[in-house]
C-alpha cells in the first residue's frame, strides 16, 4: 500500500530526527568527523533510500539498482547512519567509526561496508563517477538512476564542471545531482571563500535541467525527486537549499563545526535538543 504524503513527512521527520542523534554520537565516539555536513545532508539522503532510490539491502549488488554517490564524502557519517537502519550492516558498527581496523572510514571506500558505490573524499570527482555510471546504464540500455551528492566548497572544483559539460553533452538523463546547499565550507561560508551564485543560471546554461527546494522540508523534496525522474532529455540538478549544523543550535551555521567533534557535554546538549537520550 502506497503511503500518504503526510504519513512520509512524518515517517522522515523521525527519522531523521533518530539518524541526526547517530551522526553526533558516532562523531563525539569517534573524537574526529564533520558534523556540520553531515547534518546538513542526511535530509535528502534518508528520502533518497526511504521513498526514491531503488535498492535491497539484501543484494547491494543487484545489477538494475538505482546508484548514490556521495560525492562530498567527508558527510559519510550521514550515509552510515542512513545504510545501517535500512540494514546495510548493523547499527552497532557505527561506534567504530574512524577506529583502527573500523570498516567505517572517514570518508566512503569501496568495498568496505555495503552500499558504499565509489571512493570519494577528494572533492570534485564524484559527479564525474557518476555521470560514467549514468552513461554506462545509458550504453547497457538499463533503467536505473544515478543520484549524486554534491557540496558547497566542492563545486568550486574545475572537475565539477568538466562532468557537467559531459553529462549534457551525453544526455544523461538518468544522472540527478543534489547539491546541499549549506553555504559553507571548511574556511567560511561560500560567499566570502569563492561565490557560487548565480547557482541555477550557471547550472541551466551547462544545459542542465536545475529545481531549488528547501532541503529540510520533506514534501519539497519528495516532489523534486519526483521533478528529476519525470523529466527527460537532459541531467538534473536539485539545489537543496540547507542549514549546516541543521538540528543542533550551537552546530547550525557554525563553520567552526564543519570538521569538530562534540565533547561529553556537548553531545548530552545535542541528544536531549534532537529528542534522544544522552547515555
């Protein structure tokens, strides 16, 4: 049975209240990590795997499955929360993140846990990862999608262009960017460090198709998915407009929390503001 528009806001909005008090747990566990992106994104990652990507946790490998590239892979806490509650691996593994000998990683590797489909990490080359997944799907005659996950600071990487020229040259219709829009990076926020607007206007004249959303708002996203996979001819970018640190009032808009653990006090603050119990 197809569920309500309103039973899935609601669905996600605990959700993702339950993924963001992992985020910061593993991250403090961890004494290492970027919250602040991680926050910012797990929004559309968890409505990706929850209503939109095609995927069986049971056969990761399946060949017509839909492919997620997290392209701004320092946000892979965000990724290993949403892969171990839809049972990837077990969600007590999330306490090894970054540990000697962890499969958890600091950024994604291949063949570590399942569901992780590239390395990424080196800002810049995931969309061109993608874009070859979408033209091989494109030549293989299949019928998935490539979605991929794109960050502030990264897509003033000259590579981020190279694949967006590619991608429309091809056609790939079936490659769907996200681009989570929190403004900021690791030295400031983008604005001050390298601007990026005019966003859409620079995105549509690479001859991408472009939708801007609030990317906590979970109806606007589950449209725009549903925007991207209608439309035909050309890429799509979805600019999800989002809140570094979102969920956290000492993280939100703090570049200071782009790459800092919280302490013991500091996750207690967190847990008990995202509605969890501190241990």
């Amino acid at each position: 049975m197809t569920s309500s528009l309103s039973d899935r806001v609601a669905h996600l909005t605990s959700l993702c209240a339950s993924l963001r008090a992992d985020i910061v747990t593993m991250i403090a566990k961890a004494g290492s990590g970027h919250p602040g992106g991680s926050l910012s994104a797990v929004d559309a990652i968890a409505t990706l795997y929850a209503y939109v990507l095609r995927h069986s946790p049971k056969n990761p490998h399946w060949p017509d499955r839909d492919r997620f590239i997290l392209s701004k892979g320092h946000g892979v806490p965000a990724l290993y929360a949403v892969l171990a509650h839809f049972g990837y691996f077990e969600k007590s593994e999330l306490s090894s993140l970054r540990t000697l000998g962890s499969r958890l990683q600091g950024h994604p590797v291949v063949g570590t846990v399942p569901g992780i489909e590239a390395c990424t990490g080196s800002l810049g080359q995931g969309l061109s990862v993608a874009q070859g997944m979408a033209l091989g799907g494109i030549l293989d005659q299949k019928s998935f999608n490539v979605y991929c996950m794109l960050g502030d600071g990264e897509i003033q990487e000259g590579q981020i262009w190279e694949a967006a020229m590619s991608a429309a040259k091809y056609k790939s219709e079936n490659l769907i960017a996200i681009l989570d829009r929190n403004r900021g990076q690791i030295d400031g926020f983008t604005k001050d460090v390298m601007p990026l607007e005019p966003l859409v206007d620079k995105w549509t004249a690479f001859g991408w198709q472009v939708k801007s959303v609030d990317g906590h708002d979970y109806a606007q996203l589950l449209d725009s998915f549903a925007w991207a996979q209608q439309r035909a001819g050309s890429p799509k970018l979805i600019v999800a407009n989002t809140v570094k640190g979102k969920g956290v009032s000492f993280m939100e808009n703090d570049m200071d929390w782009h790459g800092a653990a919280p302490n013991k006090e500091q996750l207690a603050k967190a847990l008990i503001e995202l509605g969890a119990r501190p241990e």
